[in-house]
C-alpha cells in the first residue's frame, strides 16, 4: 500500500463556480420613473416638431414609453422579463386610451353644465318661454324619462327574466333554438326601428295617440334582449351540483329555481336589468317618434305628448342659442347622474341580495 496522500483537488479545478438563482431586477419605480420621462421626451419632440394636438405627444410618449420599457428591461432583467413588462405595458396604454376620452367627456360636460344647473332648473319646465331666453328647467323632462324608463323595465324585466329561465332550465328543441334566434336578431335592432313598429302599430293601426307609454314599449323592445342575454349567462354560472341537490330532496323544480337557483345569481341579473335600464336611458329616437315632446309637465304617461331628458338635450341643442347650448348640457349632466345612480343603486341591491358565504 503506497503513503502517498492525493492532495486534495481545488474547486475551481473541478466544479464549476456555483450560480445565483436571484436575477437582476429593476426597481419599483422603475414603470412611474420611465413613463414621467417618456411623457417629458414625447412633449419636447412635440414641441420641437411644431405639432399643435395633444393627442399626438400622448401618442409619441405612449410610444417611447413601451420602447423604453422593453430595450431597459431585455438589458438589466433579461428577455423573458422583458416581454412580461412590454405587456403589461400594453395593457396600461390601452387602459389609458379607453379612459382618457371617458374622463375628457365628463369633465366637459360638468365644466359646461354647471352654469344653469341649480334648484329652479331641476324644479321648473320651459312652460311658454322661448327656448331662445335664458331661464326655464328640466322638471318635466326628468318626470318623463322616470315613467317612460320605469314603465320599459316593468315591461321588459319580467318577459325577458322568464324567457331566460326557460331557455336555461327547460328549453329544449326547436322552439328553444327560435327563441334564442330571435333573441340574438332582436340585439341588433337599432332603436328606430322599434319606434317604427310602435309607430304602426299603435298609432297608426289601433289609432292611440303619441304618449310616454307608447315610448316606453319601444324602449321595452330595445330592453328585452339585453336582459335575456344577462339573466341567461348568470343562470348559466350557477353550479349544477345545487340544483341536483336541491331536486335531491325531493324539492320540486319550480321551488328549486324560486328559491336556489335565482337568490344565487340575483346579483348579475340585477346588474343586467340595470344595465339594460342604461342602455335604454339615452334613447332620443323612439321618444322623438312617438312622445314628441312637450314644454309643460305631463304626468299621466298613458295620454299626450310627453318630455324625456334625451330628447330635451337634443331640441336644445338644435335650437342654437347660447341659453340653448347651457340648458342642453346642464340635461346631459343630469342624465349622466342619473345612469350613474342607477348603477350604484343595482350595486346596492346586488350585495344586499347576494348569498352570504361566512358561517
């Protein structure tokens, strides 16, 4: 047996130098530092490039801002990071395009209709003034739209919440597959032609006369497919596994839908039927051919010609005036708050009603 000791063998002879798994990352101001100076460069080449709208350095500074982003992040974190910040960064860019014409809207349209909006607007009708002259209210046009829009979800909720039902729990076949056919036409109707068919039919064939009743069945037409659509999604999230247990105790299935199926998606009906409330709000068309629109208060929605905020802001609009101009935004305003109180309003409801998961 030989006394020779092997010396021992040195790391950097045999095995390699061992890798960190910690990647280079850049700090987390890094996206709000990049977009501050892509907004300072996108100005300056906007500036010096003599380019008069702003839309067009938002565009040069969205630009460099994703460039920026992808060549500073491929050098200090590598690719694969890189693309997950082009994306991300993509998505903020187009979050930011969508928005940006939002806010501009309403920040105009507060900046202009605050200047005739106060207590004797909303508590007033034009009555005989001329839409030429300052002065006169809204009054009239806002007890309108409440009756016309309330009578349209009186209407179109309930037909389109059974039409729902049945498409999900019971429709089978043909007459299922119509339903559903029509449904899907009745989606794309524009809303002159529903207020055509009410036109015809009401008007001119069974002979009553224009009305806010009769706006409120054109608007009812526009409704109806929205809601079918919404309410058939919601049913459709609704796990099987609760109907089967409910029909396992020997619950009947009307009861089973009545009380498992609809208190479970209450919340995106009631968001659906607001929704579909929004959509019909601004309607002008079907109120022009058959409310047309009256200068003093109407409160019986069933006879004679009737007000809608709409349609208020479109004949204020068209009479051209300076006071004209004011009234017209100061209704539009109003209408907007109107949408929006409805939404917090289903909002409400919906979390109110929603089925409670703690124990």
């Amino acid at each position: 047996m030989s006394n020779t000791v092997t010396p021992p063998r040195r790391v950097s002879d045999s095995a390699p130098l061992p890798v960190s798994l910690k990647q280079p990352r850049l700090p987390r101001w890094a996206p709000a530092g990049l977009a501050a100076a892509a907004v300072a460069v996108g100005c300056g080449i906007g500036l010096a490039a003599g380019l008069e709208s702003r839309i067009q350095w938002g565009l040069i500074a969205a630009l460099l801002f994703i460039l920026g982003t992808f060549v500073i992040a491929t050098a200090v974190e590598g690719a694969r990071q890189a693309k997950d910040r082009l994306a991300t960064s993509l998505v903020w860019i187009c979050f930011l395009l969508a928005v940006v014409p939002l806010a501009s809207l309403i920040w105009e349209t507060v900046v202009r209709g605050v200047k005739v909006l106060d207590g004797y607007f909303l508590s007033h009708s034009m009555g005989t003034l001329p839409d030429a002259l300052p002065g006169g209210g809204i009054y009239h046009a806002i007890i309108g739209t409440l009756q016309q829009v309330g009578l349209a979800a009186l209407i179109a909720a309930p037909i389109g919440l059974l039409t729902a039902i049945y498409l999900v729990e019971y429709g089978r076949g043909k007459l299922a597959k119509a339903v559903t056919f029509f449904v899907d036409v009745m989606t794309g109707i524009p809303s002159i032609v529903a207020g055509l068919f009410i036109l015809s039919v009401w008007i001119l064939i069974l002979g009553f006369g224009p009305s806010g009743f009769a706006g409120a069945m054109a608007l009812a037409i526009l409704m109806m497919p929205v809601v079918v659509r919404s309410t058939e999604e919601m049913l459709k999230l609704v796990p099987n596994e609760l109907r089967e247990a409910s029909l396992a105790l020997g619950v009947p299935k009307w009861r089973t839908i009545l009380k498992v199926v609809l208190p479970t998606s209450i919340g995106g009906i009631t968001t659906g039927v607001m929704l579909a409330v929004a959509r019909i709000t601004g309607e002008t068309a079907p109120v022009l051919l058959l409310v047309w629109g009256a200068k003093t208060i109407n409160n019986n929605p069933f006879e004679g010609a009737q007000q809608s905020l709409p349609l208020y802001v479109f004949q204020q609009w068209q009479q051209g005036s300076d006071a004209s101009y004011d009234r017209a935004w100061a209704a539009a305003l109003v209408l907007i708050a109107f949408v929006m109180i409805l939404n917090l309003v289903a909002r409400g409801i919906a979390r109110w009603k929603a089925p409670k998961t703690g124990r």
